[in-house]
C-alpha cells in the first residue's frame, strides 16, 4: 500500500524532524511504500494539500496530531476526502491520545480510524487488516474504530524494548535539509538532529499531557543502540548537532554518565543540547562536567515560575530556593542555561506573575522562554478547568505557547499580554543578555529567523 505520513502545518518556529513518523515508516516500510510529509518545512498549508493529495494519490494518509493541529488536520481531512474517498485516513498523538471519541466523533465524516498511545505496534497490523479486507480491528492495539455507529477503543500497548524499534528512518526524514533553527532559535553546528533516548515520564506536573502517549513508566534504549544512531547520523548524514529532545534523559544519572563516557571515548565532534528541558534534580557535579565535556553547551531548564505558591499548584516538586541552588550549581559548571516560564497559569495573580518576571531575571540564565498557560487535553489541570467550567472561556483558536488562550481569573487578556511582553522585555533588555544573544547569531538570515520571531511571539501577538 501507498501510505503517506504528515506532520501539518502550523506557524510553529520549530521547523525539526518528527521522530514518531520517523519510527512509524521503520514500523511499516518492510512491506508498504512510505513517504514522510513535513507540511511545516515544505510549506504545504492547508489549501496546497488536497493538491498535494490529488497529485501523490496515496492508499492511507496519517496524521501527527497535537492540539494546535485541530485546524489544519480538520481541513486536510475533509480535501483527502475530496480527492478520493476511498483514502483511508487515521491520526495519532497527543490530541487523539487524550481525547479520541471526541477525535472520532467531531471529524466522523472523514476520519476512519485514531491511535491511542504509540502506534509501532499497532499501525502495522491494521495495515495487514486492511490490505486483506477483513475488517476485524478489535485486537489492533490502541486503535478507536466504529463499528454500527458506536466507537471502540481498543486497549493500547507500549513496547519495553525500545531498541526493536530501530531507527527513524532517516533516509526518508533527510535531517541534513532542515533549516538551521530546528528547536529553538539558537545552535552551535549545522546540520542538526534531534534523537529520543528515553520514553514515558512519572512526574505528576499539572500542566503537562506528555505521559498520555508515552505512559508514566520509563523506558531507556541501551546505550549502544543510541551511539550506533549517532555514529550513523554523523558519518552517513553529515550531522554535527544532535538534540535529545525527551524530557528524562538525566533522571538515570548511571545511565547517562555511562552513555556519556562512551560518547566521549568515540570523539565524534558533534555538539550537543537538551532543548526539551531536564529536571534540575536529577543533575549533579559529576554529570554536569561529562555533558560539557562531550559538547553540550547549553541545557533548558524547566523552572515554570518564581512562586513557591503556584509551583506547588504545578505539582513541580521543586522550590524556588532548590531551583537556585541548582542553577547555580550548573552555572559553576560551566554551562550555559535557558529557562522555561509559564504565566497565566490557573491560580496566578499579576504578583505571582510579576514574581516570576523578577526571579528569571535574577538567575544567570543566557536565555529565557515565557509561555502563556495552554490546557492541554489529557492534563490534570484541564481535566480542573473542564471541573470549573473554565475551559468555556478558552479561546482555541489562539492554542499557541504566546497567544494567551487561557486567561485566569482576575484579569483581562491584554493584561496578561502587556505582562508578556514586560518579562521578555525585562530579561532581554540587559546588556550583558543583548551581547550574548548577538554574539550567539550565525548569519544575516539566522538575525532575520530572530527578529520575526520576536515579532510575532511579542509585538504583535
């Protein structure tokens, strides 16, 4: 069969490979033809893709699906259906993970079939049902199907062994013609390519819906299967740069100092960072020093706010006074840090918001990320927001990390806005901040990626 795998198009500045097709298209490639669709890098929206459709007249199209997805995926959806309505069509992810009746019974007139969870197990063998007619999809793992108008969720299944997975497949993926600003805006060598190390995460974080497709419990590749990819990346596909882009790769310090010493000992000269964020407990002296000597030169830094109040409500675990002495504690290692900071979060004031602002710029961070609050489906604190009736007033078509869709009590739009922009103002516009951003710029066209993204995430959003 002709499957087409497509990651859609939103005006997300992180224009990088996506590693779930990647590794669905290695699930599937042994028996079907695959291609791998990024909408984003190719610039197909949504009034390009029946084209697109009509053109490459693929048998299956699956979507990547996260929240902000929802449009896109809605449109795409209904022009599959145009071209020829014999496609079968299926989406799986974050969105259709948390919420997949309601994926199934909004989109029911153009979408067959969701996974629920990861699919490398399950998408194949509802290929084999498809390509043989039988029409029998109660044992495909994770799979919501219809049946006499009625939608069946069949139990979903994760694989242990990571290393059966093998490698996306990045021959099809082609990671060295991606832009230079993959995740995030800054880097040190080109060409880049994010790699997963670990899945699931057990921490109970409020905000966050990052479990609902991984699960809670934490499963590792072996080390060796993670250096033969990099080996592979860097010497076939000339990659300099590798990005672990899963959250837990430092909660098993053994695990990562060894993985780190035997990175070390293959002198590959690739630089390295965790632009997804590690904990700031799961770091210690010994491990800071292995991350900078094998190339990381920056790590991200889940922080989320200065209150102790709302960091509580978060459920991070963590303290103001711990995030201190742990920042301190990399910055003594010589590494360089960016933070990660939510405002607008269910429960905040424009005092704790304000507290926030002040505690970022206090910190020797080099970069800081401001988010306002987004309700992801499948996150304790939607599950709180759809309690309270509050999820009535979230503007979905703004579901961006900088469009305030969510705004909580006690304030208007605007003022939480007018206080987005005063915390990049106040952190950005230091001198010391200013010169390092200016030195870390690559070219004309990465200071141009930066000033439209500045545009659009502070001035004019």
């Amino acid at each position: 069969m002709k499957i087409l795998l497509v990651k859609p198009y939103n005006i997300s500045d992180h224009i990088q490979p996506s590693l779930g097709l990647g590794y669905l298209a290695t699930a599937i490639r042994d028996k079907h033809s695959v291609r791998i669709l990024d909408c984003i890098k190719e610039g197909v929206n949504a009034k390009k893709f029946g084209a697109f459709i009509s053109k490459y007249k693929p048998d299956v199209v699956g979507f990547q699906c996260y929240t902000f997805d929802l449009s896109f995926v809605n449109k795409a959806l209904k022009a599959v259906r145009r071209a020829d309505k014999d496609i079968i069509t299926m989406v799986g992810g974050p969105h259709p993970s948390a919420m997949p009746e309601e994926m199934m019974d909004v989109f029911k007139k153009y979408l067959d079939f969701a996974f629920v969870g990861e699919a490398e197990s399950g998408l194949p063998e509802l290929l084999d049902i498809l390509q043989s007619r039988k029409k029998d999809y109660s044992k495909v793992p994770g799979l919501a199907w219809r049946s006499g108008g009625e939608v069946h969720i069949n139990p979903k299944s994760a694989v242990d062994d990571l290393d059966k997975l093998g490698m996306p497949a990045w021959d099809l993926i082609l990671p060295e013609k991606y832009p230079e600003s993959q995740h995030g805006a800054f880097f040190k060598q080109f060409p880049i390519a994010p790699i997963m190390v670990t899945r699931g995460c057990p921490f109970p974080c409020t905000f966050c819906a990052g479990s609902i497709v991984a699960g809670r419990k934490i499963r590792r590749r072996s080390i060796d299967h993670v250096l033969s990819e990099l080996t592979y990346l860097n010497k076939k596909r000339g990659i300099k740069e590798f990005h672990i882009i899963d959250d837990n790769f430092t909660m098993d310090m053994a695990y990562a100092k060894e993985f780190l010493k035997k990175l070390k000992s293959m002198n590959l000269g690739m630089t390295w960072s965790v632009p997804n964020g590690v904990r700031m407990d799961t770091l210690d002296r010994e491990l800071l020093s292995l991350m900078k000597e094998t190339g990381l030169y920056m790590v991200s830094l889940g922080i989320e706010s200065g209150s102790d109040n709302v960091l509580k409500l978060m459920k991070k675990g963590i303290t103001t006074s711990q995030i201190r002495r742990s920042v301190h504690m990399i910055h003594k290692a010589g590494i360089d840090m960016a933070g990660f900071f939510i405002i607008g979060y269910p429960g905040e004031t424009k005092d704790t918001i304000r507290q926030t602002i002040n505690f970022a710029a206090r910190l020797p961070l080099k970069r800081a990320n401001f988010f306002t609050y987004l309700p992801f489906p499948g996150s304790e604190s939607y599950r709180e927001l759809k309690r309270t009736k509050e999820l009535e007033h979230v503007n979905w078509k703004r579901f961006y990390f900088t469009n305030a869709a969510y705004v909580p009590k006690g304030m208007t739009r605007q003022e939480l806005k007018k206080l987005h922009r005063a915390a990049f103002a106040k952190f950005y516009l230091r001198p010391r901040v200013v010169f390092y951003q200016l030195m870390s710029i690559q070219s004309l066209r990465h200071f141009m990626f930066l000033f439209k993204r500045f545009c659009r995430w502070v001035v004019f959003n």
